[in-house]
C-alpha cells in the first residue's frame, strides 16, 4: 500500500474550492492546500472548514509553488488537483485501488486525462481533450523547473504511465474570466519569451495567430465543438497577438530606461 497526499494551489477560489474538495474526500487523509498570502475571500477558512491542512504562503509562481507543495505533503505520492478540478467517480476507485495495491517500483508518474468544460460544454476537440495532465507524482522523483512561468509541467526521474479515469475541469464560466485568464497567460508567456531572448518581429502579429488558428480549429479538430470551438479557437489565435504586443512593450520599456 502506497501513501498518497494531495496538493491543491490556489488563490481567491471560494467559488470552487468546496466542490473540489468534496470530490477528493476520503482518497487522503494528507490534504495540502497552500494558499496565496494575498488571497482576498474565504479560500483558506473554506479549505480549513474541510479538513485540509492550509499554508497561507507568499506568490512565488507556479513552479514553486508546487515544489514548495512536494515539499511540505508527507505521502510518498503526490496528487495535485486545481480549484476548479474535480475527480469523477471513475477516477477516484482508480486512484484508490492504484494506492492500495501500490504503483511499480519503477514508476514516477501518472498522466492523467482532462475534460474541459467551457460555459457548460465539454469540448472534444481543439487541444482541449484528452489534454493528458501530469498530476500523480512520486514525490521524491519529482520537481518543476522555476524558470516556467506558466504551463508547468513536472520532470520525474523514472517511468510515467496512463490512467483511464478523468478530471474534470471547469474551465471557463463567464466570458470575463476567458479575457482576464488569457491576458495573464499572455503576459507570463512574453515575459518568458523576453527572458529567452526572442525579440518580436512584425510578422509575428499575422503568422502566429494564423498558425494557431490553423492548428486548433483544423488540425486539432476543434470544428466538431460547433460555434464554441470557432469562437474558442479565435480567441486563442488573437491570444498570440496580445502576447507579441506584450513581448513588444516589453522590448521597448528596456530600450527607453
């Protein structure tokens, strides 16, 4: 038998926190969640009020914080779940019984598939499903690069395999949230541009949207998501504009100091 923590990073998630600590209850009795210290509702009360251990903790971003989180759980196995995640029925008895018989020795991960839920609709195609997550780790073979600003993913020293049973995520609800996520997205992913060394070329404002666009919506597939996949893909597709521009201002703000 295999101990198992699970690790939840979060800031202002009263809305979510409740239900997705609902669908983990009972997998774990080591249930980590680090809040942000500058977290402005309920996150950390409501987190507390389910049994989990909450750290309130400095922003230091993404990476580090899940390293500050693999640090800090005390099971050999690490799951780590957002807010606005749940575990269906399928995937919690696959995660107990996973722990109960214990994984291979030689085994340092598991990948595990997302649906993605947009305004309701679990999208199919786009990139957005299987959308495979490394989410079950080995705790002692795992760590996050702190140099990623967004998109983390952990690198294990050992073998990943698969599981069949799914998150669920709710990822976008309202259409000021798809604005504000995306607006953050693009400016971590300029500033890790910046950081590289690439430079915005005006070119960059017609090919990459295009590029995009043709990947999501064509060679992903996300015209069987009808409207929401055109819209989605589109949205995605100007997404690589706002991040040039950003990556722009950025260059020009060096250059003018």
């Amino acid at each position: 038998m295999a101990c198992l923590s699970i690790a939840i990073i979060a800031r202002d998630e009263a809305r979510h926190i409740a239900g997705c600590l609902r669908s983990v209850a009972g997998l774990s009795d080591d249930v980590v969640v680090i809040v942000d210290a500058q977290t402005r509702d309920e996150t950390a009360a409501i987190a507390a009020d389910y049994g989990a251990r909450v750290l309130i903790e400095p922003w230091r971003g993404f990476s580090a914080q899940r390293n500050l989180a693999l640090q800090r759980c005390r099971g050999e196995w690490v799951l780590f779940i957002d807010a606005d995640e749940r575990l269906t029925p399928e995937l919690f008895v696959e995660l107990a019984t996973l722990m109960h018989h214990g994984p291979p020795a030689a085994m340092a991960g598991y990948r595990i598939p997302r649906y993605n839920l947009f305004f309701g609709q679990r999208l199919r195609g786009g990139g957005w499903y299987p959308d495979y997550q490394l989410r079950l780790l080995r705790r002692d073979a795992a760590w996050y690069d702190e140099g990623v600003a967004v998109h983390e993913v952990a690198t294990l020293r050992g073998a990943i395999s698969e599981l069949r049973g799914h998150l669920l995520h709710l990822n976008i609800e309202r259409l000021d949230e798809l604005w504000q996520k995306q607006a953050r997205y693009a400016f971590a992913e300029a500033t890790m541009l910046y950081r590289a060394g690439r430079r915005m070329r005006w070119r960059n404002l017609l090919g990459a949207p295009a590029r995009e666009f043709t990947r999501r919506y064509v060679q992903l597939g996300g015209w069987r998501d009808g409207w929401l996949g055109l819209f989605l893909c589109a949205t995605l597709a100007w997404h690589e504009v706002v991040k040039f521009c950003m990556l722009r201002g950025l260059q020009e703000g060096v250059q003018s100091f």
